[in-house]
C-alpha cells in the first residue's frame, strides 16, 4: 500500500480539523454579536460561515475521494484506522488522533450553533414586541365620549399630561 495515499488523507484532515477550528472560533464570534445585538456585523459574519462551510464540503470530498482510492470505498474514521491497522500501521496512531480532534470539534460546533439558534428566535421575539410598541404609540387613535358627552380624540403626546377643563 503507498504510503503517499495516507499522507495525503492526513493533509487533508488536517485541513479539516483546521476548518472546523475555524468554524468554531466563527460561531462563538456570532454567540457574542447576537448578544449585543449588533445585527450590522452579523451578515459579514454569515458570509464568512457560508463560504468556510463550502470549504469543509470540498475538503470532505476530497476525503472521500482519497479514502476511495486507498480502500476502495467509501470509509469513515473507524475504518480508516481499521485499514490502516492491517495495511499501513505506522498510520493508525497520526488517524486515532485526528479522530480525537474531529469527535471533539463536532458537539462543540453542534451546542453553538443550537446556542445561536436560540439567540436568533429570542432576538425575533424581542424586536417583535419592540415594533407592537412602537405601532401602537404612533398609531392613530379613534375618538371616545367621555361621561360628559365630550369628543376625547386621546391624541396626546406620551410625554405629556393633559387635563380636562
């Protein structure tokens, strides 16, 4: 089995692990930036998500492509190191530690997404009830007869109080 197959499927994992460290590091950014409401950072931030995940999926064909042509299939980690067990074991222990790595990015990037998530619906609610407010303040009001028989057109300022004479 040629030894230059492996080492290239280690590259490219690295780069993975590189990836999702970096997807990762992206999402915290964005966790932060939904708190503090700065929405006008927050669509630089997305297209640099969107564009990092269009590199994770090139960088996990590319995986595929290589795990194809050492084993014939397509493979997941655990086979890759069962392989490399049987073919190549000088491999088993450099793919047993990218495996760590990537088994330990995914739940992280996982809880943070499903954190911003949380933070995108509260935020939708919250300027939800911002915007009733605010309609309801400006909006015309109809008029009202008061027990007198007077018209009380209830257009007054919020700021101010106004009696009646």
């Amino acid at each position: 089995m040629g030894t230059q197959k492996f080492h290239n499927l280690i590259e490219v994992l690295d780069k993975e692990i590189n990836a999702y460290t970096e997807l990762k590091e992206l999402f915290e950014e964005k966790r932060e930036i939904l708190k503090k409401a700065k929405s006008d950072d927050l669509g630089v931030l997305d297209n640099k998500i969107l564009a990092l995940n269009n590199k994770i999926k090139e960088l996990n064909n590319t995986r595929k492509n290589i795990g194809t042509e050492i084993t014939g299939k397509e493979c997941n980690m655990s086979e890759f190191i069962e392989f490399a067990e049987q073919n190549a074991p000088d491999f088993v222990k450099q793919l047993e530690d990218r495996k760590v790595k990537i088994c330990k990015l995914i739940p992280e990037i996982t809880l943070l997404n499903q954190q911003n998530v949380e933070l995108l619906k509260h935020g939708i609610i919250i300027t939800n009830k911002m915007l009733d407010t605010i309609i309801d303040a400006f909006s015309p009001q109809g008029s009202y007869y008061n027990e007198t028989g007077k018209t009380d057109t209830r257009d007054m300022d919020m700021w101010t109080i106004s009696e009646e004479i």
